[in-house]
C-alpha cells in the first residue's frame, strides 16, 4: 500500500482538486510545480484566507517523526513544499515521486516577483540585528514594484513584532526563526496576525541580505546544496547527521511495503 493523501481540496478551487499530497515519514507534501505553488500562493494573497506555507526538508521531516504537534503544524499548512533533494529522493524510493523540489528560497523569489507587479506587500521578519534590514534594500532593488513594508529581528522580544506588523497589514509575511521556532510561532499567532499569508522560511533572510552565501548552481542542480552548505559551515554536521537516517528509515519502509 503506498501513502497518498488525495485532493487535499482547501481552498474550493477547483485546480487544486487535481492536486495530492504525498506522504513522506508522515509529512504530507504538495507535488505540484514551482509555478502553481505561485499561483496558489498568489491566489490566497488576492483572496480573503489567512493562511500559511512551509518548506520542510529532511531534517523537519525527521523533527516531525518525534514531535506531533510540529508534524501537525506543518500538515495543517496550506502549501507543504518539498525544499531539497532529501524528501524528492525519499518520495521517490518510497514509489510516489514529487514533481518538484521547491526551494523555500526559490519560492520566496518566484513570488517576489509576481508580487511586484500588483504592488503587494512584505513584512520581513527574523535573523540577526541588521540582517533583515539589509535584505529589505537588496530586495527592493531586485524587485521594484514590491512593497517592503517592515522589518524585524528574529531575537527582540515578539509581542512588539506583532503589533508593528498589524500597524502595517503586510500582504506577506516571511517568518525566519529556523525549524521548528518559526512553524510554532505562527502556529501561535496566526490568529492575532493581520496579514494574508505567512510562510516560513529558515536562514532566507541571511542569504537575501548577503551573509550566507547560496550554493552555486552547479551544486543545486546535482543536488548537492546541502553538501556545499556543509563544507562552509561545518558546524551544521550535527543536524546533518539526520539525513542518512531520513534515507535509511525511507528505504526500511519501502522494503516493509514491497514485502
Ligand atoms: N533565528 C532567529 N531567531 C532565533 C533563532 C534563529 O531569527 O531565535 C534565525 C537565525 O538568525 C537564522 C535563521 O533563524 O537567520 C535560521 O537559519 P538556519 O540556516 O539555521 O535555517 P534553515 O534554513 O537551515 O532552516
């Protein structure tokens, strides 16, 4: 029996129908393409729903295995996008592959730049003092149209944050705290939050603002991000150490499965 949760139909519209979700260690992630997740996306930033995304990679996914109120967080999201080659090869070994990685990053990006054409509006939250401001002006120059409307550092005490983000109403807004700090944050606060939508994004801001590079394309494209990332901050070898446990629980699961 292979896991497939079907039509997870949580907007009414009727092009999500044909969507599903697959189930990967009990994450259930959208297989949809880097485009309609846009659209979805795009389609709850003109619509009247508050809702929100996450970008699980291997490393949540595990986190998930052994706390359920994070994995019920991240299923109850509107979009569970598949960010990095672990969970796209794990859907694969498990025999229902996804149609594509999306990086949160990538996302962010693509929906960036749909934003800047209608003029809608992004609230930057999270990182060190400095961080997120610096990614508001590079930002801002890469994408005109888009309105930065606020910043705030991911270590101040949050009850300011929230007001200052409901002074603003952000159409978006981008938490980035790191897993899981950041999906249990708005898990917390949607409720009280005046904005459309909010995505979780992990160490994005630092990237935008230029303090942690990105892998070069070469290394995306053979799946080896993760690797790259390794190499330059070998103190993330700890959290690594999960992913060849993430592989070797998928494959024991596909061997239960195909007996
Ligand atoms: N962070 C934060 N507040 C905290 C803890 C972390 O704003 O209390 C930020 C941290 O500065 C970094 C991001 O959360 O910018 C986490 O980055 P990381 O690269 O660990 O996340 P990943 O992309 O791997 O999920």
């Amino acid at each position: 029996m292979i896991d497939v949760i079907q039509g997870l139909d949580k907007t009414g519209k009727t092009w999500y129908n044909d969507s599903m979700r697959i189930d990967v260690l009990g994450v259930g992630f959208d297989s949809m393409t880097s485009k309609e997740a846009v659209s979805h996306a795009c389609e709850i930033l003109n619509g009247d729903k508050k809702a929100y995304i996450v970008t699980p990679n291997p490393e949540i996914v595990w986190m998930c295995r052994h706390d359920k109120r994070l994995l019920s967080v991240v299923n109850d999201a509107e979009l569970v996008l598949p960010d990095g080659i672990g969970v796209i090869l794990g859907a694969r070994i498990l025999g229902t592959p996804l149609r594509e990685k999306i990086p949160g990053i990538d996302f962010a990006d693509a929906l960036f730049a749909e934003m800047a054409k209608t003029g809608k509006s992004v609230y930057l939250y999270g990182a060190k003092p400095g961080i997120a401001e610096e990614a508001a002006r590079r930002l801002a120059e890469k994408y005109p149209g888009l309105k930065i409307v606020g910043v705030s550092d991911g270590y101040s005490d949050d009850g300011p944050v929230i007001e200052q983000i409901n002074a603003v109403c952000p159409d978006l807004l981008l938490v980035c705290l790191g897993a899981p700090k950041q999906e249990f944050w708005i898990e917390e606060n949607l409720d009280q939050l005046n904005v459309k939508l909010c995505a979780g994004l992990g160490g994005s801001l630092d990237v935008y603002a230029g303090a942690v590079k990105r892998a070069p394309v070469v290394f995306r494209k053979l799946g080896l991000e993760w690797f790259y990332r390794l190499i330059r901050e070998p103190r993330r070898i700890t959290r690594m150490c999960k992913l060849p446990l993430f592989v070797l629980t998928v494959i024991l699961r596909r061997l239960r499965r195909v007996k």
